[in-house]
C-alpha cells in the first residue's frame, strides 16, 4: 500500500504562503545595489557608444548591420521603442533572424529590423528623432540615463529569477543526496522504465511530453516529477503556477497514470492561497523552499510503506 502524497488545508497553504512571502522580503531587500550599478555603467556606456556610432540615431539604418551583430548593441537596440522589444517579438515583427551570420549575409533584413525598432521609438526619451533636429546636450545624456536604468534594471530581474531558480533546484538536489539519493544524468523518459531507479533522481528531463526540473524516483517505485518555481508577485505566480506546474501535472498524470505518477513542486516566493489550492486540486503536489522537511518526510514515507 503507498502512501498518499500530502494535501494540505486551506490554512496550512496560506501560512506557509505568508512564510515564503516574508522569505521572499527579506531577501529582496538584501541584494546588493551594487548589481544595479554595476549594470547601469556598462549599458550607459553601451547607449552613449551606440549614439556616437548612429549620430544620435540619425544614421543607424547605415550602421544596421555593425549594431545588431553587437550582442551588447543589440541589446540596447532592442530598449529604444516604448515599451522594449523582446529578441522574439522582434523577430516575428521584422520577420528576421537576428543571428549575427544571418544579419552579415543579409543586410537589407539588418535595416528591416532597424526600421522595426524606429517605428516604435521612444519619443519622450528621443524627441530629437521624430523633430528631424540634433539633441542638446541635457536631452543626449537624459536619453542614455533613461535606457540605462531600463536595460540595467531588467538585467538585474532576470538575474534574479535565474538565480533564484538554480538555487532553489540546488538546495533540494542537496537535501535529496543527504538523505541518500544518487545522483545520476539527465535522460529522456518515455516510459516509467527509463525514468531514474528508485532512490535516484536526475536533473531537468523530458517526463512524457513536458520538462520537469527533476525527476525522482521515490523508494517505492513511483516516479516524482518536480518543479521549482519562484515567483516575485502574485500575478506572476498564476504563469508560473497554475498555467505552468499545474497544467504539467494534468499531462503527467493523464500521460503515466494517477497510481505510478506524484507531479510535484517546491515553490518559493508570492503567491495566492486560491491559485495553490487549484494546482493542489489539480493533482499537483505543493511543497516549500523554505520547509524541505515535509518533502523529505513525504519521501522517507515512501521508504517505510514499501
């Protein structure tokens, strides 16, 4: 007989919510603001580079080419319109590739990027652009203020996020090794067969149809595909919950069966009580960064009920 993942009551989910809240607080406000500045003087820059090289803009269709095969430069490229542009959106928008090989061997698709990008420019920070005239020199060096603490700032989120991430797939990857667990490679998994033995488990991995961050194979032969998600407002947290983890689950499930399959997360962050009572009621099994011992506990169950 195996033992039942666990379920937790509404007030046992808005607690450990309010925990990660709190976590999530703390460590926000410790971040060192030396990563922002850090970024702002490289991408500013970056800007003043990128207007001394166009003429304030003027001549960028001329530099397309040498701007966009500039990763740095294509970064700031990319932050002119209001709001920024994504590498995707952009080239869906320009009906380009932006591979530097691409745009070398094609330069007209290069100025067709670059004319994407003027059509959607910023006129509050590039007045100068749309009024045909040079930039004074406050308007200059505000235009490159502006863009520098945008790109800067999004750096710093997405490094954030990242980091966030690896380290909470670290932290259980640990917890799983101390309490005995091997370690073994990456693979594919099709079928049950192919997933880790029990008392294994493997880093992120094709479950079925769906990546999972790791998939364990729990001591009494069922296989455990888990992710982990941090999320940094409530609203992000329906994305990362209930249309990512939660929709994964629902596959999972349907894809290796309810009694061979646990879809599990580890969450940390901001996030609602209703979005993780639906993942929950939806077959997705919730535990806490900040409180590995459940998760450890439910396993060690799996151990004992064999």
């Amino acid at each position: 007989m195996t033992v039942a993942p666990p379920s937790w009551k509404v007030d046992q989910l808005d607690t450990d919510r309010h925990l990660a809240i709190a976590r999530f607080r703390e460590e926000r406000m410790k971040e060192p603001l030396e990563d922002y500045l850090q970024a702002f003087d490289q991408v500013r820059a970056t800007v003043e580079d990128l207007l001394e090289m166009t003429v304030d803009l003027s001549k960028l269709s001329d530099s397309a080419v040498k701007v966009l095969t500039d990763p740095a430069m294509l970064e700031a490229i990319r932050y002119l319109p209001g709001p920024p542009i994504s590498k995707d959106d952009l080239e869906i928008l320009a009906e380009a590739g932006l591979a530097p090989k691409t745009l070398l061997n094609d330069p007209a698709m290069a100025k067709r990027v670059v004319d994407t990008i003027l059509l959607g420019l910023d006129r509050n920070r590039f007045p100068w652009v749309a009024e045909d005239r040079e930039p004074t020199e406050a308007e200059r060096g505000a235009a490159a203020m502006a863009s520098a603490a945008l790109i800067a700032s999004r750096r710093v989120m997405t490094k954030r996020q990242n980091e966030s991430k690896d380290e909470e797939e670290a932290a259980v990857a640990d917890r799983l090794k101390a309490e005995g667990f091997k370690q073994v490679a990456p693979r594919t998994i099709k079928t049950l067969d192919q997933a880790p033995a029990a008392g294994e488990f493997c880093g992120e991995s094709m479950f079925g149809s769906r990546k999972a961050d790791l998939v364990v194979r729990l001591w009494d032969g069922r296989v455990m595909p888990l992710e982990c998600k941090v999320s940094n407002s409530s609203t992000n947290s329906i994305k990362r919950l209930n249309n990512d983890a939660a929709v994964k689950a629902t596959i999972w499930l349907n894809e290796f069966g309810t009694a061979q399959t646990v879809p599990a997360a580890v969450l940390a962050g901001v996030f609602k009580t209703r979005n993780l009572e639906a993942a929950q009621q939806r077959g997705l099994t919730i535990f806490w960064a900040h409180d590995l011992d459940k998760l450890i506990d439910f396993i060690r169950a799996t151990r004992k009920k064999k």
